[in-house]
C-alpha cells in the first residue's frame, strides 16, 4: 500500500507551466519573456509532509488520516475517483495537510471530476493555512491567475515567498517571475536572479532556462555567454523545449561555445520533435541551406510545413520558395 501512496506522489507532483518562456528570435538575440496563457508552476518538485503508514485496524471507522490517505491513493491510482475523493476528504475533515493539498490538486486538474477552481481554492488554502509549502505556491498559482479568486498579484507574491521561503523551487521560480515581471512586486532583476539561481540550484528545469536567459541579455548580472550556455545546457539535458532552441541557437551563432552547425541541429531537432514551433522552422532553414545536415528540400519541406501548420508565417513564405 505504500508503494501505492508513493506512486500516486510520483504522479502528482509534475512541475506545471512555467512562468515565462523564451523564443529563439531569427535575427538577434534568441531569449525572449513570452508571456504565457498561464502563469507559474502550479505544482512544486518537492511535496513534503506525506504522513506515514500506520498498523492497519479492522474498522474503517478508526483508520488514522495517514490510513485514509493510502486508501484513496489506492483508489486513485486504479482510477477510482469517486473512492479516492472519499478517503481524500475523510482525511482532510481531520485537518491532514496532505489530503487537503491533494483534494486542490484534484479539483484544479480536474482528475476524475470536473475542474472547479473554487473548490480547488478552498482545499490549497486549508493545506497552505498549516504551512504546506506545495499548496502555498498553489494558492500562489491561483492567486496570480485568478482561478477561482480574484486576480491579485500581492497576494500571489504573499503566497508563493511562504513556499519559496521553506524551499519549494516551483515556488522561487515563480516568485522570480514576479521580480521579473514586476507583478506583486517592485521590478527587480537581482531579485528575479536571486530567486531564479535557488530553484535552478536544485534542479528546477524552468528556473535554469530563465537564469540563462539573465546572462543571455545581461539582466540582473553581468552579460556572460558562457554562463548562459551553461544553465541552458542544465535545462537542456531535461528536455525543457525552449532550452534546447536557445542552445541550439547558441551553438548555431558561436554565442559561449565554439560554433557548431551539428549541434545546434541537434537542439533544434530536439525541440523541434516537441512541437516548437520556431525549432521546426530553423530545421527547415538547417535543411534547406545544408547547415549541419546535407542539404535536403524534401526534409527542408516537411518541417516548414510543421511549422506552418501551426501558424508560422515565416515558415509559409519559405514553402513558397522551394
């Protein structure tokens, strides 16, 4: 059974939409904020407080709230929502943080039931009101894109430095956006670095993108490509989509590494087979011009029309010239 509660935690506490993404520009620098339809990670890395197994008792009516938890993480886990939410509930009417944070998850995911943010709203705030860092950034999270409260950023802010004050990286990376963006807060380069350099030290793969975007452009430090190659390279090696198009535009360019046509085909392919859209449009030009790759136009074309597909007016215009 406990294997049961670990597995559901492995499933649950996935990092969410970052707060800001980046674009690889075609003729200057190729970390750009993007604001995004969502704001934050919604779910931090780090969960904490996940109660321990107790002696099993006969009678459902004694089970302890840890008890109740790895019942409806059974539940959940063969999808059995309607049971799960149950134990869920049962458990967190006893005032378990955990089972409070996981009833907001539940609601504002909509995993077996319809997503509701209020009721999501309620059950982050009983869990983040006894200092559970995860549920505080996701209050934080609600707060700052008004999912089921008014919108407001001070709030967010309030919310999301609780979380990032125990140590939740979701939590610094997003209060670093806010620094950033000037949200909640006075704006603030040095702090948005600050912040971003505690998520990306423990591995968050957002906060790494945004710190290397810093010493990209030379916000809030000294501008140092090799330091940006360095934290793109971390995000990168984690699959984060934007990471691989900037390094790879990095490598493209010359910019803190050795210019190297293969590698940046390399990133750009890896981006690029995630979806993004500028990645599959400089495939495209990788393709049609033989940069890194024998020049090919069936390939050249195929990734144009990926991109194009998916609205890149540039990537049309190119389709017209092969």
């Amino acid at each position: 059974m406990k294997r049961l509660l670990l597995a559901l935690i492995a499933l649950l506490f996935v990092s969410g939409v970052g707060y800001a993404q980046g674009t690889v520009s075609r003729d200057k620098n190729p970390i750009k904020e993007q604001k995004k339809e969502e704001k934050g990670q919604s779910i931090s890395s780090n969960p904490g407080g996940k109660g321990k197994s107790s002696p099993k008792k006969q009678n459902n009516s004694y089970l302890t709230p840890s008890e109740m938890n790895e019942k409806g993480a059974e539940a959940y886990y063969y999808a059995n929502y309607a049971e799960a939410i149950k134990w869920f509930r049962k458990s967190a009417a006893q005032g378990n943080a955990w089972a409070q944070f996981i009833l907001g998850y539940i609601y504002g995911n909509g995993e077996g039931v319809p997503r509701d943010y209020t009721e999501a709203a309620k059950w982050c705030r009983k869990a983040a009101e006894q200092g559970y860092a995860s549920a505080q950034n996701n209050l934080g999270f609600l707060y700052h894109n008004g999912y089921g409260v008014a919108q407001d950023y001070t709030k967010a802010v309030k919310w999301y430095r609780k979380a990032a004050d125990q140590g939740d990286a979701s939590a610094q990376f997003n209060l670093g956006g806010m620094y950033y963006s000037g949200e909640g807060v006075p704006q603030s380069y040095s702090e948005a670095v600050r912040w971003y350099r505690k998520a990306a030290d423990q591995g968050n793969a957002s906060a790494q993108y945004s710190l290397g975007d810093m010493f990209c452009k030379g916000d809030g430090v000294v501008q140092d490509y090799i330091e940006a190659v360095k934290w793109l390279r971390e995000a990168a090696e984690q699959g984060h989509a934007v990471a691989e198009l900037a390094l790879g535009w990095m490598y493209q360019n010359g910019y803190g590494v050795a210019q190297d046509y293969t590698e940046a085909v390399k990133w750009y392919r890896k981006a690029a087979e995630q979806g993004d859209i500028t990645a599959q449009y400089n495939m495209g030009l990788m393709y049609q011009y033989g940069y890194g790759v024998t020049k090919n136009i069936v390939e050249a074309r195929r990734w144009y029309e990926k991109a194009a597909a998916q609205g890149d007016e540039d990537a049309k215009e190119a389709l017209k010239t092969l």
